[in-house]
C-alpha cells in the first residue's frame, strides 16, 4: 500500500487518505495515539506500507508518523513492513 505525498500536504490529509487505504475503525481518532491502536489492533495483517514522493519539508512536518510507522513495523515483524523515499530530486 502506497501513500503518494505528492497527493498528501498536511497531517489531516494523511489521517484521511490512512482512513480509506487501512481501512480504519469509523470511530478512528485522527491523532498519533489513535493511529498506533489501529495499526497495532484494528488492521488486518500483513501489510507492506510505502510513503513516496516525500520532499525534504515534508519529512519534518510527517516525523511523528513516520517514526511510528517505523515503530509499528519494530513492534510487529514481519507481518508489517514500512518504507519511506525522497522525491526524486532533478
């Protein structure tokens, strides 16, 4: 599953695109806490997670949820996998 960050600018963006492509619980939070419950409870496994296109200022807007993914993907194995790339820079 890919989440394209050309199509993604803010936090609220993510958590609704994350909603859809995860198949979040309707009663999902929209904050880090909420996130963390669902991927580690809620989401059917295994998943393989991208985040592509991510341009420099974006990594540090998406930090938080970038680590936690990276969390998620320490705390469950190989049944969730997590990578993230840089937008080609031409």
């Amino acid at each position: 599953m890919k989440f394209d960050f050309e199509r993604i600018g803010t936090v609220e963006d993510f958590y609704l695109v994350a909603m859809r492509e995860l198949k979040l619980p309707e009663h999902f939070g929209k904050n880090l806490d909420a996130l963390w419950d669902s991927i580690t409870g809620d989401i059917a496994l295994p998943v393989d997670v991208q985040f592509v296109n991510l341009s420099m200022g974006q990594l540090e807007t998406f930090e938080k949820l970038i680590s936690l993914f990276e969390e998620a993907a320490e705390e469950l194995g190989e049944n969730f996998n997590f990578e993230y790339y840089l937008k080609p820079m031409y």
